[in-house]
C-alpha cells in the first residue's frame, strides 16, 4: 500500500473546459497550473498585460471564466503557470471597519463575503488589473491589514 | 498454599485494576473520571490494536519482528487513556479526499454539521472514488471510537468533522477560507489535519503574498473565541523525489543528485523542502515528519528547517501478513493502521492487490483478509499523511486535557516534550562527511563542520543541535517525536498561557547585492539585530539583484545552499544545495532550469532552529553552492539581495 505513491486519477480537464472561451492569443496553448513555460514562451508571455504585486511581477496569459466565476491565467518569473480567480483577500481587520474601506470597489466587484469569525473579507472582481490595483490601494489605506491577491501555482495532492 | 495463592490473585486483580485508572507506569496514582463500557481502559479493548504499533511498541505483533519494530517507538499514549482522557470535547477537522460518515469505527464521534462536500456541495463528506481513501484513513487515525471493533484513533471519543476538500473531480479549487473556518460546519474547529500539500520542481514566489491559503492561517489565532486553532500538516514524501503529475496523471519523477563517495552513492539531501509550499512558513502550521517503528526518519519523510515536530508514519512498503517482512533498512515494515472505505470493492484494503505491493491484510479475500479484515473496512497508510494525524490525536488529548492552550500554548507543549530521536543520525551513512562543490555530486574525506569563506567543500547536514537556548533540533525531526504521556500532563500544570495574537512582521533590509560564487562557500554578508526577545521563526527572503543593465542576473537556487549562523553560533542549513531544482532529467517535459530566480520575486525560506534564543547581535548567511548543471539557466557571478524577519517566541 503506497497511498502517497497511488496516481491519483482525478483528472483537472474540467477545469480547462472553463478557459477555452478565453480572449488571449495564448488561451488556446494555456499549459496547467504549476507547469513551466519554455524560455521562448515566457518571452512571448512578457509581452503581454504585467501585474505588479509588491516586489513581484505576473504577466497575464488569458482572461475569462470558469464555473465558479472570474479567472485569470498568469505566469510568474519563474515561467511557473498560475491562476487567479480575480480575488483580493483582506485579513486581519475587523469586518465593520473592512466595510467603510471598500465601499469605492464595490461597483467593480462581482461578489464579496465577509467571514466574521476570521475577520477576513473576499472581494472578487471582473478584472485582475483592478483588483491588482485594488491591492496596491488598501495596502496603503489599511497598514494593520493583511491583504493578498492569490494566485494559485499547485493543487494539493494527499502527502 | 491454596489461599496464600488465593490471596495473591486478589491482590493482583486489584493492582490492576489501580493501575487501569492510575496512568500504567506512573508512580502517583491519578483519577479517572471517565465513565462508560470503555472508561479508562487503553486500546486493548480493540481487535486490531496489537497491529497498531504507534500506541503501543512493546506489546504490539510488531515487537516481535525486529528487523521492521525496535518496541520501544511510540506516542506514549496508553497512559493518557487510562486517565480517560480521550479527547472529549475536541472538534478535531480533517480536510482531505473526504470522509465516509457511515464507516462503523468512525460513525460515532463525527458531528454530522461538522462535515462537507466541495465536490457535490451538500454535507455529505463521503468520497464517490473508490479509491478515495486517504481521509478516511486519516481520520481514523485520529478519532476511530473505541467499540470493541476494529482500530481505535489516539483520540477516540473526539468529536470529528470532515471534508471532500482535495482532488476534486471537477477540477475545481475548494474555498480554502471556508475550509479553514470561514464556514458554519468548520467555525468551530480547535485542530485541522492537512495531510496533503502542494510540490514546486522550481522555486516558487512568496508574493504576491500570494496566498489564500496564507492569509487563512494567520486567521487562526482568530478562532476558537480568540484562543487560536492550530494546523497540523505533513511534511510531504519528497526526500527521495517529487513525482511530477499533470493532469492528475503520473509523468515523471523529478529527482535529486545522490552523493558518491568510495564507490557508493548515498542520499543526503532531502529532494524537496517542506518550505517550498510556502504556507508552511506560518506559525500557526505545525509541520510534521514521519518516523518509522524502528524509531528513524521514514524512508521517505521531507526534512528542512521548518519541521515543527515528528509522528509515526511507518515505512515506503508493508508487506508480508501485516507488515512485518522485510527490514527498515530496506525500507520496509509496518505502517498506521486504520480506518479505510468500507467494502472490499474500494479503499485501499480490497480484492486484486498484489503481495507483491500489499500485506496479506489488505489483500480481498486472502485468509489473512478473511480472517481479520474480512469486509476490508480497515486498512494501513503510510506517509507523513499518517504522522500528521497521529500528532493531530496527541493535540486533542491535550486540549481535552485543558481546553484553555491557545494556540502557540498548543506548539509550545509540543516542542517541550518531544523526545529527541536518533541522536546520531548527523553521523550515519556519511551524512556527517563534506560535500565537494566543485565535483558533483561528491563526498569528501572531511568531516570539518566549519564553514570558511572561499573553501570548494562543506557540511550539508549537521545532525541533532543544541542551540543557543538549549533547545535540541533537527532538520529530520524538528523538536522531536510528540510524547502524547509528557504533553497532557503538561497541559494539565499549564497556568501561564502565552498571547494569541500573531503579530506578522514586516521583511527589514538584511543583506544587498552579494555575489555568489558557484563551487564554493561564500560568506554573503552579516545583518544585525538590536531586539532581545525571544525568537521563534527566522525567515529570510532572497531575490536576484537588480542590475543597471538588462544583463542577466538569474541565480540558480538548486545549487545554492543557504546556511545562517545565529549571534549565539548556532547554524541551520535553511536550504541545501543539490535540491530538487538543481537536477534535470532526460524526460521531455522536464523542465527545470536549475532552480533560477531573479529579481521580480521573492524565494522566502525559514528555520525554527534559533528557537528560544536571543537574536541580538551579528547574523551570518552563507550560500553554500555546488556547479550547476550545463543545462541550467544560470547567470554567471550572480548576486542576491536579502531581507529578513524574525517571529519572537512571545
């Protein structure tokens, strides 16, 4: 028995089925997430529309949707494919006082939730470059906060 | 004669009977209040317990077999039950493949509003995969009831939550906040167990802080009305390789250099570092390796610097009946019994496994199976998949044992009683020989633990340390195996209780625009530190130097090894060289590039090694580098800049 050896079947090509309506050149040649682009790719990749998260840089492969609402393919310096689903994570603030901070983007957010107990808000956006842009504001607007812009780079996998 | 005999029996019976409700060896008597058929009585009651050697060594089938079982490695856990202290009153949360909320050793002790499916999106946890049965092993690990069936858990009358969070057929991403107790059935969660992780071939970025997951867990101090819940997540199985998967699919195994020296080759890096799945940088994450029953690092257990603490997770392969065949040494010998999907149709224990892969146990319809397994609904499970559970039981009993501990009460319990392991592992099989940097992958006739600016060969791993503070660590081990026995009497005497809050420090200036020089130790520079307290965490984050010019400036991580040197002369090896990104297969999709990173992101990397000690003062990193590989993408002469934070112990 060698569970953590097992291969795990589940396949991610549902996940894909949401990319091809794409709007990229790239959509169609968008590797999965974790897997590294070549170097001629990522040259290519560095035309396109640059995130600037903090110290780190993405550029944009594709945008669009998936099931679960807005997604945006990246890839990262190291040629490491991401996703984003568009999410600006506010943490460590108080739920009421989040409010007050976030009520200008509000109108360019498809949903937000507000988990109380962790004193967390989730703000989703149509557009990775507002919530991009989002991030960079409230970081200054709201210093004791902890606020991120996922991208994910992995699915976790029994270990 | 017949009534001195007569009289002897009686006494006998009632220093049983004492001793059942007095912790078994300890000298003090202690009450039990535990009512109920099982009150106060250890895992004997149950038909597989000799099978399960994490709860009992010397008295376990195992013992018998000393080529795979010392008898003596355990959690030290039957003292404990025999207080009756079993986990009452603990919400203990498993996130995993899923959770059969029906099994017959589960059902008992699972809250059905503590359950969830992200697959199907109703509270029904159970896998629809046959082969979905990681979590229901891991769970019963934990929480398998004590009910004269089966197995039973460390923590058998805990009341478990569950759910279908990882390997979701649709390929979706679970919501990781309402996992992490952002929803109503996990809002009251004290103890998350993670046995899973994510694996990076290449370094992956620390920001954009640029995790969900991140941002979760430094909520934890949040919960349980402001005491905090902890995680315990499993180190991961790479030491040897990470097998690289797409699409859910095996492709390749990404490897790692093994280290030749008088004709042999010998493995003394880990492959991967557990830090590489950056979330295991938070505190509140307490990361766990795997032992085997002989009381060594499991064959495959990942080691770094950000190992917390150590659990059973038994050996890579069990075969023979029950897992006795074979011998440690060859990476064989029994692993963690438990609970598995009901049925011999699915699970892990089911008709057509081979011998040749499975013991007899696990094998449908075998005598063995038919004999003791007959319905398959019990199973064994290795991996730090099964270590971290069993310290997630152990933090159950402590909570149920004072429901008070905050979180970092909850590590720091841990941490004190752990029970340093293999003490001489850092001299064994050569791991205490340097390592040439100029002729891969070679070992050297020195076994100097000196680092000196400029010199082509050095130490790669340093064994069990006594730093600063005196606390003992190990990149293998951490602080040591949890002792189930020493951590609940601890949380029993725990009055003082350290401040929940988890202040995240901001990243200061450490060190800017230093070389690196392949082939060599290179002292990269000093940083210093005026603060007194007591630390906890060190992480330092790396990124290329910008240069005035477009040139190049990629510095390749798989080669280059980041060791620190304390103010108090303690050293960690908070990275080596020769990792997971240094190497590259001939497997077209293999596409590492030697680990490259440049100055647009940051390569964050951390240590627990300082623990206790006073960081004031002059703090030395080195970069401890081999030549990277021709095919790698490295620039020449490159420079790193620094920075660095430090999390005080509070």
């Amino acid at each position: 028995m060698l569970p953590f050896k097992y291969i795990y079947l589940r396949s991610l090509c549902a996940l894909f089925i949401g990319l091809i309506a794409m709007t990229s050149g790239l959509a169609q040649t968008i590797p999965p997430i974790g897997s590294t682009l070549t170097a001629s790719d990522m040259e290519t990749a560095k035309t396109k529309t640059q995130i600037q998260d903090g110290k780190s840089v993405l550029w944009v492969l594709s945008t669009g949707r998936s099931s679960s609402g807005p997604l945006t393919m990246l890839v990262n310096e190291q040629g490491v494919v991401g996703r984003s689903a568009n999410e600006v994570i506010i943490a460590n603030s108080p739920i009421e006082q989040t409010k007050l901070r976030i009520a200008s983007y509000l109108s360019k957010t498809v949903s937000v939730d507000y988990v109380d107990n962790m004193k967390i808000t989730v703000l989703r956006f149509s557009a990775i470059a507002d919530a991009a842009k989002a991030v960079a504001e409230l970081r200054t607007a709201m210093p004791d906060a902890r606020i991120t812009l996922p991208v994910v780079y992995s699915i976790p996998r029994p270990r | 004669m017949k009534k001195t005999v007569l009289f002897s029996l009686i006494i006998l019976a009632l220093i049983t009977q004492l001793t059942s409700c007095s912790g078994g060896s300890d000298s003090t008597t202690i009450s039990c209040t535990e009512t109920g058929p099982y009150a106060c009585q250890t895992g004997a009651t149950e038909p597989l317990y000799t099978y399960q050697w994490a709860l009992n060594a010397a008295q376990s089938y195992f013992a018998g077999y000393p080529p795979v079982a010392d008898g003596t490695t355990d959690l030290n856990v039957e003292a404990v039950h025999a207080q009756g202290i079993k986990g009452q009153g603990v919400n203990v949360m498993v996130l995993d493949d899923g959770l059969e909320i029906n099994h017959i050793d589960l059902k008992a002790n699972i809250n059905p509003a503590m359950t969830w499916n992200f697959q199907t999106n109703t509270s029904d946890s159970t896998p629809s995969g046959l082969n979905e049965a990681h979590g229901t092993n891991v769970a019963g690990m934990i929480a398998a009831a004590q009910n004269g069936i089966g197995v039973m858990g460390i923590a058998p009358r805990v009341t478990l939550g569950g759910a279908k969070f990882i390997g979701l057929t649709n390929g979706a991403i679970a919501n990781v906040v309402e996992a992490y107790g952002g929803a109503l059935w996990s809002k009251n969660t004290d103890v998350f167990n993670a046995s899973y992780s994510k694996s990076y071939i290449v370094p992956i970025d620390y920001s954009p802080t640029s995790s969900v997951e991140i941002a979760a867990v430094q909520s934890f101090p949040n919960l349980r009305n402001g005491k905090g819940a902890v995680m315990v997540k499993s180190a991961a199985n790479d030491y040897v390789d990470i097998e690289v998967k797409e699409n859910g699919s095996f492709i390749y195994a990404a490897t790692c250099p093994q280290f030749e020296y008088r004709g042999a080759s010998y493995s003394l890096v880990s492959c991967a570092n557990p830090s590489s799945d950056t979330v295991r940088l938070e505190l509140p994450m307490i990361v766990t390796a795997a032992a085997n029953a002989k009381g060594y690092k499991s064959s495959y257990s990942s080691a770094g610097s950000v190992v917390w603490i150590t659990g059973l997770g038994g050996e890579l392969g069990s075969l023979g009946n029950y897992g006795e065949a074979g011998s440690a040494e060859k990476n064989r010998g029994p692993q963690i019994y438990s609970t598995d999907l009901m049925g011999c149709d699915r699970g892990y224990s089911k008709y057509g496994e081979s011998p040749d892969d499975a013991a007899q146990f696990l094998i449908g319809g075998s005598p063995i199976n038919q004999e003791k397994n007959s319905n398959c609904d019990f199973s064994q499970m290795n991996g730090t998949s099964s270590s971290a559970p069993t310290v997630t039981g152990v933090v159950a009993l402590m909570l149920s044992a004072n429901p008070n501990l905050g979180w970092r009460d909850i590590r720091d319990i841990l941490r004190r009683t752990a029970r340093q392991m293999n003490p001489d592992y850092g001299n064994q099989n050569y791991r205490n020989h340097q390592v040439n940097l100029t002729l891969n992958p070679t070992l050297s006739d020195s076994t100097s633990t000196v680092l000196t600016d400029g010199a082509t060969a050095a130490r790669i791993d340093y064994g069990w340390q006594t730093n600063g503070a005196g606390n003992k660590y190990s990149n293998w081990y951490g602080f040591g195996l949890a002792d189930a026995k020493a951590a609940v009497n601890m949380a029993k005497a725990y009055t003082v209780y350290k401040p929940t809050q988890l202040i995240v420090p901001i990243f200061d200036a450490g060190i800017k625009d230093s070389q690196v020089k392949y082939g060599e130790v290179k002292e990269l520079g000093k940083f210093s530190v005026t603060s007194e307290k007591a630390m906890d965490m060190i992480q330092l984050g790396f990124q290329a130097s910008k240069k005035a010019t477009d040139e190049a400036n990629n510095v390749c991580m798989g080669s280059v090894g980041i060791f620190l040197k304390s103010p108090q002369g303690s050293v960690s090896v908070l990275s080596t060289p020769y990792n997971v990104f240094y190497d590259k297969t001939s497997h077209a999709k293999d596409t590492r590039n030697g680990g490259k990173i440049g100055p647009d992101s940051i390569y964050v990397l951390g240590s627990y090694a300082f623990y206790g000690e006073n960081p004031k003062g002059d703090w030395t990193v080195y970069a401890v580098s081999g030549t990277p590989l021709p095919t790698s993408e490295c620039a020449a002469n490159p420079r790193l800049t620094m920075d660095y934070r430090i999390y005080n112990a509070e």
